[in-house]
C-alpha cells in the first residue's frame, strides 16, 4: 500500500511540474517583444511621370512594412507597395506614404509639382453633368434627394445595394442633412460644402469632424474647409468622385471617395465606404438644386387584380420594413382556404418594423365609381401576443406621387379579427364605395398587425381580389 500512495505522490508532483512548465512556456510566448518601431527616415519612396503622360505618377514603396498606404494630396488615396495617381491640373501637391509594421507606423512626405493642366483628363462627361462646364462659372449644387425612399441607406460591404437599410422620405428631418448643398465646380475642380452650420454625422465617424461619440448619429457643430478640390477617376472601368481636404458629401462617414452608381443631368446616386466599420457600404441620393420631378400622368381604369399566391410571380409586391414569401405552404387547409400555398407575411421586431407593409404601385390610378372592393383572406396565429401587436388588418389606397407624404390623403379601410376567428381563415372584404368620385390613387398597401409599434407578429394571406 505504501508503495502505490509513493507512486501516486510522485504522479502528483511530476503533474505539477508539467503544468508549472507549460505555464513558464505560455508566459514567454504572451510576452513576446514586439519590433521596433519605424521611424519617418525609413520611409521613403520614388515616383515617375507614366510614359506619355506627366500628369499621371507612379509611386513605388522603398521601405520595409507589411502595409503600405498613400496620400495623394488630390483627394484620392491608395494601399500597396505600387500606385498610380492622376493629377489633371497644375499645382503642387503633397504626397504622404504611411508604413504599418509590427512595431508601429511612421509616415513621410514629399512634393510633386505638375507643371500644366491636361485639358485632355478633364473630358469624361461627368465632369460637365457634375458641374454644368467650364461655362457655368458658379458651378452646379446637388442636395440630399430627400422625399425618395432610400435617400440614405447602407448595405454589406460585398453588394453595391443598401440591403441592411433605407431611409424613408424625410425621415431625418431635422438632423441638419436635408439644407445641406454641395457645389461641383469646372473652373479650377473647385468643390463647396456649405452645411449652414451642422453636419449629420454616422455615430462611429462622428469624432472625426469633432462630434461626440454615442450610438445614435449626431448632429455636429461643424465649419466645412473652403480649399477643397474634386476629381472624376475611372478605376477598372468604375468611375468615381474623390474630394481633397477630408472633404466630403453631406453625411459624415470619414471618407471622401465615392463611386458614381448613376448620373445624370438631375439625379446621382453614389455607393461609399464607411471608415469605422469596414463591412458597410453607404449609399446617398442626390438631386440638382432647384429640380422638380415632372407630375407623371396615368390613365383612369377599373382595376383587374388578382394573386392566390399559389407560384411566382403574381402581383409584384414589394415588402417594405417586413418578411415576406409567397408560395408558401398553407398552415391550415381548412376552409374557408383549402390552397397548398399561400403568402407569409411577417412582422419585424424593433424600429425598422414599425411601418411595415406590402404595397404595389400601378400604371394607372384606379377608377373606384366602375370597381371598388377589395377581398382578402388572412390566417391569424394564436401564437402572436396580442396583447403587444394588433390583430387588424389595414388596407390603403394611396396617391404615389406624393412621395413620403402620401399617408396624408389616404384612404384606409381597417378590419379587426376577434379571438374567436385566431388560427383559422377569415375572408374580408374592404369597401372604398363611398370614395367612388376619386380619381387620385394608384397605389395599394397592405398592413397586418398595426404599425407605431416594435412588436413583431407572423400571419399569412391568400386570394387577393380588386376586380
């Protein structure tokens, strides 16, 4: 018995032993020294004019690091041991080169000087949709196109669509973005920010342009540089505005280039990265100071609409702030709804939901003295809390041309389903009848559950009819 309690003993103290070694080990390698770090002697870097054109730079890094990242002193920035830069005007222009190794970061600069201005850069015809031409000696202004829907919006890094969100018409109103006005001028690439005071800042960047840090975008006290310039460059075949100074377009993202999604002589809209967070990518829509969209006029017609929801496509809806399939599978063949398939309709939990809803613009506005009834059948979960999320079902007829406003002259039929008609199919029917003189509405509208509120809730609908 002695014998076997020496051995265990002895298992102990070598156990011990291992571990106290291995701890020593795992103590050496958490303390592992980092490298020195560079300083700005080390950093150096050559350029030469490209062959035929000396308004086009070469740069190439002569310095150690595992990064390499530029300042082209035009606005327009760059990483790698290689780069090019444009510089159609004449002038001086610093050149910063920033070198990240495992021991910290050292910049440098140096000057270039270009000597004339290559008419030749300037002919893309974005720098005229942009600014008006060398002629308009005022230059063009662009502001935020406030009333459409997605004005401002982000999405993942790897889409060029704001997938993640999408402002509705004025929602920030009152943040300081919608007075905002951007000047794109041809003489001298003169670029204007003129905020009025305040700028509308993404919550992460904010402390950039000195506002405060928080969760909530703020608006910043905030006086823009007056000696910015702009620049159009085409990168493989995508073409983009970059803007020197830190300059940058209405909201605040920390960066000053973005690409050019559309142009035309009255509308733009551009996809940006965001500084912060590198796997958003933000969107801004623009339009020209002063533009009006043309009234669009749309014939008067009875409507012939119908969806069972049985395959794709139908009735091209489009699901605003909430989850939608159609063909999807009945959870209960019961009459009065015995289809395999119908649409699945659900609510969203938080803000984004709160106004959640199908809707469908058409053609034409819809002539309610010859048809004006709508019918559709719906399925009530009495899983949904009830208590939280309303069990209406609210159908509106809406003018479209009325952008963000057109709730304000709607007509809404609203239909509550009791207790007693949960977990079944209920059929309604949605009388506008007595508005049989209007003439105005081309759009329909959808909502289950409410709206005003954060509460989620999941339904199903079938066999629309306004026929």
């Amino acid at each position: 018995m002695k014998s076997i309690k020496n051995m265990i003993k002895t298992s102990l103290w070598l156990g011990l032993a291992l571990m106290l070694t291995l701890s020593a080990c795992k103590k050496n390698d958490d303390n592992k020294q980092l490298g020195t770090p560079p300083t700005s002697d080390q950093v150096q870097f050559t350029f030469t004019p490209t062959a035929g054109n000396p308004n086009i730079i070469d740069f190439k890094n002569a310095s150690p690091g595992f990064k390499a990242i530029w300042d082209f002193g035009n606005g327009a920035t760059a990483e790698g041991n290689t780069a090019q830069a444009s510089y159609p005007l004449a002038g001086t222009y610093t050149v910063k080169l920033t070198i990240v190794t495992d021991g910290g970061y050292a910049s440098s600069t140096k000057t270039i000087t270009i000597a004339a201005t290559n008419p030749a850069m300037l002919t893309d015809p974005a720098f005229t949709t942009l600014s008006g031409g060398l002629s308009n000696t005022n230059g063009k202004t662009w502001v935020i196109d406030q009333t459409q829907q997605g004005h401002l919006g982000v999405g993942e890094i790897g889409l060029q669509t704001p997938n993640w969100y999408q402002a509705g018409p004025n929602e920030k109103n009152g943040t300081g973005f919608y007075d905002d006005e951007m000047t794109f001028n041809m003489n001298g690439l003169k670029y204007t920010y003129a905020n009025n005071g305040t700028t509308f800042a993404n919550a992460s960047n904010a402390p950039g342009i000195g506002g405060p840090t928080g969760s909530n975008d703020p608006t910043v006290n905030y006086t823009p540089p007056t000696n910015m310039t702009w620049l159009v460059t085409t990168v493989n075949g995508v073409k983009y505005i970059t803007i020197s100074n830190n300059g940058f377009i209405a909201y605040y993202l920390g960066v000053s280039q973005y690409q050019i999604l559309s142009l035309t002589d009255d509308e733009m809209w551009l996809r940006c990265l965001d500084k912060a967070n590198p796997g958003n990518a933000w969107y801004l829509k623009l339009i020209r100071k002063g533009y009006v969209r043309p009234v669009v006029q749309k014939p008067l017609q009875a409507a012939n609409l119908e969806d069972d929801f049985q395959s794709t496509p139908g009735m091209a809806w489009t699901a605003e702030n909430m989850d939608y399939n159609r063909a999807y599978d009945n959870p209960a063949k019961f009459p009065v709804n015995t289809s395999a398939k119908v649409g699945y309709y659900e609510k969203r939990t938080g803000n984004d939901g709160q106004y959640g809803n199908l809707n469908i613009t058409l053609p034409y506005r819809f002539d309610l003295s010859t048809k004006n009834k709508i019918r559709l059948k719906v399925f009530f979960p009495g899983g949904n809390d009830f208590t939280k999320v309303a069990p209406t079902v609210s159908i509106k007829l809406q003018n479209s041309l009325l952008g963000g406003n057109a709730w304000q002259t709607q007509l809404e039929v609203v239909k509550t389903i009791t207790p007693a008609q949960y977990n079944t199919w209920v059929q309604l029917e949605f009388d506008y009848s007595g508005w049989a003189s209007q003439t105005l509405y081309d759009k329909i509208v959808v909502q289950l559950g409410g709206e005003g509120h954060p509460n989620p809730g999941i339904f199903y609908i079938d066999d629309f009819e306004f026929k």
